[in-house]
C-alpha cells in the first residue's frame, strides 16, 4: 500500500527545464508524482515516479548526498515506455534524516523495502556512485531474485585494479566549511556548463544531508572484496558504465563475467548521465531491449 500520493511538478519541472536545452523541453515533460513508504526499520523514504503502471519498471538511485530528481533527464526519456521510479535513500533529497542507518547494510535493506513495495517486478536497478555500493550491498545480502538487470554508473565494483588512492596536496590548505566543500563537488561533478541555478538548487538539495552522515556515507566498513563478491553472485545482465580511472575494472569485468556489458565516458564528469545524457539514454535503452525485456 503507498503511504503518500501528491502532485510533483514544481522543483522538479523547474529542474529539468533549468537542465534541459531546446524549445521542446515542457512538451517532453512527463508527469511525475511524489511518493512515500516507510522501512522496514521505521523511517519515512522518499521516490519519485513517473510513466505507466503496471509497465517494466527501471530504478534509479542516486550516489553521496544527491536527490532523486538529478535523473531529470532519464525520467523524462524513459517514462514514455517504462514505470520510472527515482529514489531518495535515507538522508537525502525528500526522505527523512534518522540518526542512524547509514550503513551499506542498511541502505542495501531500504532499497530491498521499496522493491517489495513497487510492481511489477522484477525491477532494472541503476546505482550511481554511492549508489552502486547500495545496489550491490542490496544484491549480497538479498540475491537477485527481484533483480531483471544491474546498470552500475562510475564507481568501482570491487574488482582489480583499485582505485588509485588521492595523493594529499602539497601544500595543506585550511578545511572549508561543509556548505563551501559542498558547493566545490557539486561543481566538480560536471565536464559540460551547467546552468548555474541548477547547480545552486543541486547544492542546496546536498546540504540536506547532515554533515555527520555525509561523512558515515564515505566510511563503509566493509572490504573491497564485498562488492565484488555480490555482483560475481548473480547472473543477470549488468551494464558497467564508467570514466577513465575504472575503465580498468570495466575490462577485468567484462573479461571475467558473462552476461556483462561496459562502457567508457572519457569526456564527461561524475555525473556523467547528466553531462552526456543522449549517449547515456541511448546506451540505457539499448541495454535494456537487448538484454533485460528484448
């Protein structure tokens, strides 16, 4: 049973006409709703959803800190054909801030609570960044029988090589307020211009997320070797979509595991579904009708 059923056209439409160029942008606009279950531990989590019901669903989560409406433009694309679902994990975006539960265990969990709450399944999941770690931490401890396809977008996967470690600066400089370093990564994420009152919005949707669990979020006490023991646990379709510093897990995968598809961003930033969307959704959709719902 939903919790919560309300009209969401007013950041979010502002948000995608802000990110959206070209005259046709409102005509594309699909009708999104906001949405709300409660976890099994208690707390009241946030989605977005769009397209028709009773339609294939594909679920988007989001990496550190961001909404679910930075998948705009794959909502808009992919709503006409599917049953859209973008989440909001716990302490981010519309979802409620516990004091607790910011751990992949748990994360992993509350991603399990909304699959058994949506349908049909099984459903297409699409992690990005820290949601690449919820997806997979969702897959080791649930399986992957409500699972029809992984599409896991820049972040590693545990597999070889790791990721190079960031050398500290030569010259140390005084640490910035949470509100400053926010602003610094939000614009960091991109390659192309962005609009910058989308970037602005962006960085206010990041401050919901206390500084206190923004950092418990960059701490998962697992080893590498949890990651990539989930996603070598499951047979389905996986598509890889990476930059440059994973493009070597992305060959090590691909040559390792069957079912297996990987793509390489070279001239894009982090969030590379926004800065090359086209190619993206292209490349999403394809997988999609090929591998997972041919």
């Amino acid at each position: 049973m939903r919790i919560c059923s309300l009209p969401r056209l007013h950041l979010f439409a502002l948000i995608v006409l802000l990110a959206w160029t070209g005259p046709s942008a409102a005509q594309i606009l699909p009708r999104v709703e906001s949405r709300y279950f409660v976890s099994s531990d208690g707390v009241r989590l946030h989605y977005l959803e769009a397209g028709p019901q009773g339609a294939h669903i594909l679920l988007f989560v989001p990496g550190w800190t961001m909404p679910a409406w930075i998948w705009a433009p794959q909502i808009a694309a992919f709503s006409r054909d599917y049953h859209v679902v973008a989440f909001d994990p716990r302490g981010q975006g519309d979802s409620d801030v516990p004091d607790t539960g910011y751990t992949p265990g748990r994360r992993g969990q509350d991603i399990a609570d909304l699959i058994t709450h949506l349908e049909p399944v099984p459903v297409v999941v699409v992690g990005w960044s820290l949601g690449v770690l919820d997806t997979l931490a969702y897959v080791h401890t649930n399986g992957d029988t409500l699972i029809a396809g992984l599409v896991l977008v820049d972040n590693s996967v545990g597999e070889e090589p790791p990721p190079m470690p960031v050398p500290p600066p030569a010259h140390p400089r005084p640490v910035p307020s949470h509100e400053v370093a926010m602003r610094r990564f939000v614009q960091g994420m991109f390659h192309r211009p962005q609009n910058p009152t989308y970037l602005d919005r962006l960085t206010e949707a990041t401050l919901h997320t206390p500084e206190f669990a923004s950092r418990a979020l960059l701490s998962y006490p697992v080893p590498r070797t949890y990651w990539r023991e989930a996603i070598y646990s499951t047979s389905k379709p996986v598509l890889y979509v990476v930059r440059p510093s994973f493009e070597a897990q992305a060959q090590n995968l691909q040559a390792r595991r069957p079912n297996t598809e990987t793509a390489l961003f070279a001239d894009a930033g982090h969030a590379l579904f926004v800065d090359d969307a086209a190619r993206f959704n292209a490349l999403l959709g394809s997988f999609i009708r090929r591998r997972v719902w041919p």
